[in-house]
C-alpha cells in the first residue's frame, strides 16, 4: 500500500518537472507530509525558484539543509549545500556566502564517501575556478563520477561545462562538440532537473556567443524555447535570453536582441550585483553602442565603469571614443587586455576596437601595432571572423596610411559574410566605398548606398548619417533626415505606449534602462511628430490608438 505523504512528496516532485509549481505547492500543502521536512523544504524551494523568486528559493533550500543535518542525513545536506552555493554566487551577487556554502558541501563529502555527490560539488568548483587547466580537471573528475554512478544529469551538465571551457580555452571543435552532445540529450528528453536543462543551455550560448557561431545557435535557440514553454520554465529562457541576445546583437537581429536582453534585466533584477543582471545590462549597452545611442548605453554601464572586464570594456571605450575621449578608450581596452591571453579569440576584438582608437586620436604607429595584434589573433585562430576581423584592421591603418586598403577590405567583407555578421559588413563596405571615391566613385557609389541600406535596415542611425554623407560627397543626394518628424521609431513608440499608462518620466527612464535626459528627449519627439501638445494628450492618443509594443 502506497504511503499518501511519499505518494504527495513524488506527484510534487513530477508537477515540477512538467515545471507547474502551483501544483507541487498545492500538493504539499493539502498532505500530510511534516515527516519528510527537508524533502518538503526542497520541493518549495524549487517551486520558488520556477516563479523566479531566487530569494525565497534560497531560504527554503537553507530550511532543507538544516532539517537533513538535524536528521543525520549527510548526503541530501551535500546536495543542497552545492545546490544553494550557485544561488547565491551567480543569481544574488552575494560572493562570500556562496563560497561558505561551497566549502561546507566540501566538509561534509568527507561523512559521505563513494558518493556521487563528490562529483556535483566538483562540478561547481570547477565552475569558480578562475585556473582554466584546474577548471577541467574538476569537470573531468565530475565526469567520471557521473558515468561511475549512472547519474545522467551530472553527466550531460558536465559535458555542457566541459564543453563551454574548451570554446573559452580556443579548443572550438572539441569544445562544440560536447556542448552538441549534451543538448542532443536534453532534445532527447534525457536531462530530468530543470536546473540541469537550463545550465546546459547557458553554457551553450555563452560558448555560440564567444566563438561568433550565429548558425549553430540559431538552430539550438529553437530547440531551447520549445522545451522552455512546454515545460514552463521561464528561467530556461531567461539564461537563452542573456546569452542568446549577444548573439543576436551580432547577427543584426536587433529587434529581438533588445527584447530577449531587456526581459533578462528585468529577470535577473532580484541581485543588482549578480554577474547574470551585469551580463545582461553589458550586452544591452553593446546593442545601445551599434544603434548609435550612446547615452543610453553609458547610463546602462554605470555599474561596470569602475570595474573593467573584457566583457564591458567594448561597449565602454565605444561610448569614450564616441564623445572623442580616445586617452579613456585606450585605457578602457588596455585594461581589459591585461586580463585575456593577449592572442585568443577574446582579445582580438580589444584589439580591433583599439586600431579605431589609435586611429581616431591619430596616433599611426600605436594602431599599426595593435593591427598586428589582431592578425596573430587570427593566425593562431583562423575562423572566418577573426579573419575577417584582423583584415579590417588591416585595411583601417591602409586607409589612414594613404596605401590602397581595398584587399584586405574585401577579404574582410567576405570574412564577415560567411560569419553572418551584418553590422560588419556594412562597416567594410562604408570603408570600401571611401577607399574608392577618389578613383572609382561610381564603385564608391555601390558600395556606400549598400552600407546605407543595411545600416538603415538595423537602425543604426548614426553610421546611416555617415553613409549618407559620403554618398553626398560623391553627388547622391537625398532628403535631409529630421529628428522631429516622420513616424515615430521603435524607442518612440515605446515611450509613447508608457505615456498611455501614464508613466512620469523617470518611471520612463527605470523602465526603459535610460537616462532621464534621454527620456525627456524621446518624449519631445513623440509630441513633435504626432503634432500634440501636452503629455495627456499622447496619453489620450496612445489609449485611442491602442499603442503597444512587443517589449
């Protein structure tokens, strides 16, 4: 006969792998179940953790622990002590208490010997180890006590961890490889855990991310949000979102860049320092630089300003070197160089944005330098962008030098159209064009009005402008743009639809991640092309139009 508490216990635990906390809260709630008070504590921790409520996620999970440690349970306390460690370390921002929960999941292995909890707590070592060659002997080790135990979960997060590092480390193809297996298992319905599920995709987009690989998320993205909506898991989502949203960015789907990353911000809000929300809001500051707003992009590094890492150091010296502060952009990626190999796929584009620099503050012989940078980069890595990506900077410092830059310009267009990447595309082209005006100004004229037409389909109003301007130069002439008239842009629309719920501007600017100048401006647009005069009269206009947005 079955027990009615375990039977509660197991049909909670179901109802959260279909991702349905409600019920499994629901279950618990309606049963007798004060037997099992640390089984109880974890099924609402995980519950809290489905509805996103990390905090009350956390404290249900210390609950579990100290119930199993006041039973004598010592392997389900190692389970939760590494299952809380992550928590806090990644999602809360909270450093030291997430390492004192790592160091007491490893003073307890010590009463649980031959167990497989060995291998899940070197798992999340291995995941804090800043030593690359440690890192994957912790995650080989994971392996083994994996396939040792039969535990399928460990085994297919590992080869997802393993996998990420070896990207990270420049082993590509080996690295992919893994990561490809282990979303295959997920695909196949092997991964159980919902934490599992989504770690593994984390990785895997941080891997597509770093290695510029915008075919093989693409195809996985799919995947990722069929198995996030059919078993609710809104989590899943938002670490595709953080990660897969960078690769968008580069693959000049804006639109939904700035969706997915917008939603991960607001997901990851719970922990302000958590490096998941600074993740986030760098990579929406990457996208606020290729649009051309660059305001709106320094408000959203003002966390990471002080704190450079060669993650935040490209979207912050683009925001120097726009306001022509190349000495603070220098800085900025100098800094950040001294913390990647000066030679992997992470330091050649701090390379490349510091030929721009360079070349900006017309200091030749530093860019030329930092040009070689990039091409050693590329030979020591030769895929399509990095290729592409030391041509350019070749082909930058020929221009600036008065020598004819054309063929490395082309071997750079090529690079990045095999790489998928339009913005840099467009960038060689604009750069074609103005190698070519002198010479072969009707080529020039393909070229820039090319440029333009891309730049103008990404909306990135302020390379459009200096398309249009060369194709000035070179006799195309076309109506000047005005910042006051016309439809409204997607940001407009955006402002316009909170003014119909009506939003004061610095509710505006919180929600929108911008500043309040920022968005004093957009509202002022907004009243000037719709023709109104107050702020109740967009609200009246936006309620009577029925305005949204996909945001």
């Amino acid at each position: 006969m079955t027990d009615p508490a375990s039977d509660a216990l197991e049909r909670s635990r179901e109802a959260l792998r279909r991702g349905d906390a409600g019920t499994a809260r629901r279950l618990i709630r309606d049963a007798d179940v004060e037997a099992f008070p640390g089984a109880v504590r974890e099924v609402l921790a995980q519950a809290a953790y489905l509805d996103l409520d990390f905090r009350g996620a956390a404290e249900h999970w210390r609950e579990a622990y100290a119930a199993y440690r006041a039973s004598g349970d010592c392997v389900d306390a190692v389970r939760v002590a590494r299952t809380v460690a992550p928590i806090h370390l990644m999602v809360l921002g909270e450093q030291a208490v997430g390492r004192g929960w790592l160091a007491r999941a490893q003073t307890l292995l010590a009463g649980v010997p031959g167990s497989r909890e060995a291998g899940w707590v070197a798992l999340d070592l291995g995941m804090f180890e800043n030593d690359r060659a440690r890192k994957e002997g912790l995650y080989r080790e994971a392996l083994e006590a994996a396939r040792r135990y039969g535990d399928r979960d460990l085994e297919f997060v590992t080869l997802a961890y393993l996998g990420a590092s070896l990207v990270h480390g420049d082993r590509t193809a080996e690295g992919m490889a893994l990561l490809d297996e282990a979303l295959a298992a997920v695909a196949g319905d092997e991964v159980g855990d919902f934490c599992v599920l989504e770690e593994i995709f984390c990785q895997l987009f941080s891997a597509c991310e770093y290695a510029h690989d915008v075919q093989r998320a693409d195809e996985w993205i799919r995947v990722g949000e069929a198995i996030a909506q059919r078993r609710r898991l809104p989590t899943v989502s938002a670490f595709c979102r953080t990660h897969y949203g960078g690769v968008l960015t580069k693959a000049g789907r804006w639109s939904e860049a700035e969706t997915a990353l917008t939603e991960a911000v607001r997901l990851w809000g719970v922990g302000k320092r958590s490096g998941l929300r600074l993740g986030a809001l760098v990579r929406l500051a990457a996208l606020r630089v290729r649009q051309g707003r660059f305001e709106e992009a320094a408000q959203l590094l003002t966390d990471v300003a002080d704190d450079v890492t060669p993650e935040s150091a490209p979207p912050l010296a683009a925001v120097h070197l726009a306001a022509g502060r190349t000495e603070l952009a220098a800085d900025v990626l100098t800094r950040a160089l001294t913390q990647v190999a000066p030679h992997s796929t992470e330091a050649a584009p701090l390379w490349a944005l510091l030929v721009e620099v360079h070349l900006a503050a017309e200091r030749l012989d530093a860019a030329q330098g930092a040009a070689e940078e990039v091409a050693r980069c590329a030979r020591r890595h030769p895929v399509p962008y990095l290729t592409a990506t030391a041509a350019l900077a070749r082909g930058l410092v020929c221009l600036h030098e008065g020598t004819d830059p054309c063929d490395c310009l082309r071997e750079a267009l090529t690079g990045f159209t095999r790489a998928q990447l339009p913005m840099e595309v467009a960038r060689c082209r604009l750069a074609l064009a103005r190698a070519l005006r002198e010479h072969r100004a009707e080529v020039a004229r393909t070229e820039a009005k090319a440029a333009l037409e891309t730049f103008r389909e990404l909306r990135a109003d302020r390379d459009a402008d200096a398309a249009a301007a060369l194709l000035r130069e070179l006799g195309v002439r076309g109506p000047a743009p005005s910042r006051a008239t016309g439809p409204l842009t997607r940001r407009e629309a955006e402002v316009l639809e909170l003014l119909g719920h009506g939003l004061s501007n610095p509710e505006i600017a919180t929600r929108l991640f911008i500043s309040r100048k920022t968005a004093e401006h957009h509202v002022a647009n907004v009243l000037a092309k719709l023709g109104l005069r107050s702020r109740a009269e967009a609200a009246g206009y936006a309620v009577r139009a029925g305005v949204s947005t996909t945001l």
